[in-house]
C-alpha cells in the first residue's frame, strides 16, 4: 500500500514538473508552426519505427519460437496502424495549413476525424489480440500491447506538444 502511494506521489509530481516546463504552457494562438516537410515526416517516422522495434525486442525477451510467430505478426500490425498514422499525420498538415483561421465546421470536422483515427487504433489492437495471443503466452501478448499503447502515447504526446492550440 505505501508503495502504490510513493508512486502515485511520484507520478503526480512529475506530471506537474512536465507540465511546468511543457510548450503547451507558453504557446500563444498565434505560435508559428515549425516548417516540416513530408521528406522530414517520412524520417521521423522510420527512426520511430526502428526504435518501436528495439525497444520492443528489449522488453519482450522471446524465445526463437515466439519470435518467429511475432515478428510476421507484429510487420502486418504495424502496416495497418502505419495506415492510420498516416491520417494522423494528414490531419496534423492540414491544421498546419489553416489552424489560425480555422472556423467552427472545419475544427468540428478535424477532431471527429482525429477520434476516428483514434477509434480505429483500438479497434485494430482489439482485432490483433487473439492474434498475439495464439502465437505468444498471454503475458507477453499484454506487454507488447502496453508497450504499444506507451509508444503510441509518446507520439501523441510529441505532436501535441508542437502544435499550437486553435483560437477560441
């Protein structure tokens, strides 16, 4: 019990220490976006790639049996969630293009389309389950969707944070 109180404590104090220091806190509704290009795009998301897979190869400690189950199945997950980053990434564009200017329709429309996107991630993680879950132990099929899901925290994490807010 003390110690699910320490880290609660913890986690809640670094939370506000992120929050202190985060851009989110010092941008202003007209806060320029960053110059990105699609070639930039295309790096960003290789390197996250590689790094998805090392830190998953760190993690997960399988057999050579399990891996040859994994890591076919993890290339076609991964494939279909690319699918839905690149609407992700779509949406990021386009509110480059007109957030300050950005009218009431148009903000309506980009954040259904983003809960959309959202939506169909879990769909596809609910869909992939049984899949990990015939070709590894349960345990291991739950720690890769959970280091799925912190991965894909992070990367939301990193878009929000360089995006400014629209104007109310």
């Amino acid at each position: 019990m003390l110690k699910n109180s320490v880290v609660a404590i913890f986690v809640l104090v670094s939370a506000s220490l992120l929050l202190q220091n985060s851009p989110l806190l010092a941008q202003t509704y007209n806060t320029p976006l960053p110059t990105v290009n699609d070639k930039d795009v295309q790096l960003l998301r290789q390197d996250l790639r590689g790094k998805a897979k090392q830190l998953i190869t760190k993690n997960m400690l399988l057999t050579d049996a399990e891996a040859a189950g994994f890591w076919p199945l993890y290339d076609q997950y991964a494939a279909e969630i690319s699918k839905v980053n690149d609407t992700r990434f779509g949406l990021i564009k386009q509110y480059a293009a007109i957030y300050q200017t950005m009218n009431a329709d148009q903000a309506d429309s980009m954040i259904r389309l983003l809960a959309e996107a959202d939506q169909t991630i879990i769909s596809l993680r609910l869909q992939y389950l049984p899949k990990f879950e015939q070709v590894l132990p349960g345990t291991k099929a739950a720690l890769f969707f959970q280091l799925d899901r912190r991965l894909d925290s992070l990367m939301n994490v990193q878009m929000a944070t360089q995006l400014p807010l629209i104007k109310p």
